[in-house]
C-alpha cells in the first residue's frame, strides 16, 4: 500500500506554480476497468457538467494520495506552456532518456528525471510558460539529431513529447498527462523524481531549484530550425458521408457529441446510458478523422453499443 502524505496548503501552492498551465483538470479511476484500464476522465460539476477548476485542495488530495489528477500542457488562451515532458515506455526508454538529459545539459537545459509505470518521464521547466510550437520544434529537432525514436508517422515504440499539439483551438484541452508526485491507481505506487528524497516537499524544493528554460536560450536553440519534415502528421483523410438510401452504420447520426479534443469526438455511451452509466456524457470517444473507429472507454463492446441503438452488428452470411 502507498504511503499517505499530509502536505501543507504552502507545498501545494508551490507544485500548483510549477506544474498548472491551466485550470481545468482529469481524475484518474479509482478501479481499473474490465480491459484493466485505469482511464482518466475531465472533472465536471455534476450539476451544470463544466469542467471543475483545480485548486490547492485537489492538488493536497493528489500529494497526498487521496486521488490522481492529470494536468492539460497547454494554456489555451497564450497557447504556452509552463514545461515540457518527455515520455517515454518502451525497452530501452530510461538510456534514452538519459541520452537525452545529458544532450539537454550541453544545450544549458537542467531536467529532471522521474520514474513512471513502464518507463520514465523527462521534464523541463520554463522561467516563463513558452510557445508551445517553439518547445515543440526543438525536443524534436533534438530527437532526431540523436536518432531517438519519436512514436509518431505509424511508429509504434518511442518518446512522446507533451505538449502534444503546438496549438489549441476553441473548445479543445489537447493531452494532458498524470500529475507527478501523485499515486498511480493502477499499482498503487507513487514514482519520485531520482534526485531527491521521497516527499512531496523534498521533491517540490528539488524542482523548484533547477535552473528554468528562458526563452531567449529557447529562440536562439531554435534558431533556423523547423518543425521536421519527417515527424509531420500525415493529412487526416475525412469520413466521406454515405448518400441517401445506403444503409452503412454511422455513429454520429445517433449520439449528440458533448465535447471535442484534437482527435476525437466525445458522447455519451449508449450501452452504458441503458444501466444508468457515463452520467458526464463523455464515455464514447469518436475518431474525428474517420468516425468508423470509436470506443467505449467504461468497456462496452461494439456489440453492445450497436444493440443498444437498436442497430445490432449483422453477422455474415456463411457462403
């Protein structure tokens, strides 16, 4: 079982100035889910359902183990960021991470090294929340000067750089990723940065102490540089609506869409709506370049979402 913390309004005023871009925020599961999941979901008045702000009592109850919260790395309205993590979760994920903290140290760029469930996160902190884009165009310049894999273009193992997007539109949270220091639900374990003593407080000082990215050492590492060509998204193709009097399935002519993020549509589930589930209508998520792929993330199959709408899957006919 994991340790429990008592942590002061004052640490988490501090954790809260280092790592809160903005204010909306996910909690994580408190039980994993048929498929062993532990999904997070966007915290919402259960009355008016707009996201609920995060506050320096949710941040004491993450430090202290009571919940798991997640935190967006994008502030919409500057679309800046107050830190950049590097993720990474596959074999050989904490050399390359190494191999990348020591490339960022010759670059003058102090980061911190914390452990994860299947590997280990690498952040950097800004004096000043920066451009998102710019953070962007130089962590993955960096990755490919060292030849790192990026999991990107169909790769299926490598980094993940968060932020994730170099802009935010109207309505959109972008990715957000668990909040450190805090209890991951899944195993019950808390992951510490590696140079400092396993408390909350111990961690926030270490954190505190690195020297932070300004953002003219920013420009200037980034200086004749763009964002590679190699590591550009390929054009999403558009779900082509079928014509009048064709009977192919289509998702979105039978859910009402409450929210929308870089990739996907969200709705409420109808299988999980039959038994009085997904009370914040956001359980079903919708591939928003072709609404052919979409999942329940509470573990209803399509099957079961297809019967619930009165349009079970048919089965083929044997030749």
């Amino acid at each position: 079982m994991y340790l429990k913390f008592r942590v002061s309004r004052e640490s988490a005023n501090d954790f809260i100035h280092l790592f809160v871009n903005r204010l909306a925020y996910g909690v994580q599961a408190t039980k994993p889910l048929a498929n062993g999941s532990v999904p997070y979901y966007l915290a919402r008045d259960w009355l008016t359902k707009a996201p609920k702000l995060l506050d320096v009592d949710v941040v004491r109850m993450h430090l202290n183990g009571d919940t798991t919260v997640n935190l967006f790395a994008i502030n919409p309205e500057t679309q800046r960021s107050k830190w950049v993590c590097i993720d990474a979760d596959f074999d050989g994920a904490m050399q390359s991470l190494i191999e990348l903290q020591r490339e960022l140290k010759q670059d003058g760029i102090e980061a911190a090294l914390e452990q994860s469930r299947r590997g280990g996160h690498l952040w950097i902190f800004c004096e000043t929340p920066l451009l998102a884009a710019e953070c962007r165009i130089y962590i993955y310049n960096l990755a490919l000067r060292l030849g790192i894999p990026v999991k990107c273009g169909g790769l299926k193992d490598g980094i993940e750089v968060f932020p994730r997007q170099d802009r935010l539109e109207e309505g959109e949270y972008g990715n957000a990723i668990r909040a450190p220091l805090g209890v991951h639900r899944k195993t019950n374990l808390r992951y510490w940065f590696q140079e400092a003593a396993p408390t909350p407080e111990a961690q926030i000082e270490y954190l505190h102490g690195l020297p932070k990215l300004r953002e003219h050492m920013l420009k200037a590492l980034i200086n004749g540089l763009s964002f590679p060509e190699v590591y550009r998204p390929v054009a999403a193709v558009s779900y082509i609506s079928v014509p009048a009097g064709q009977s192919e399935f289509r998702i979105l002519d039978h859910v009402r869409t409450t929210r929308r993020d870089s990739r996907n549509w969200w709705a409420r589930c109808p299988s999980c709506a039959l038994v009085g589930r997904d009370r914040t209508g956001d359980n079903l998520s919708i591939q928003i370049k072709d609404a052919r792929f979409y999942k329940c993330w509470a573990g209803c199959s399509k099957d079961e979402i297809r019967a619930a709408l009165g349009r079970p899957i048919r089965l083929k006919q044997a030749a």
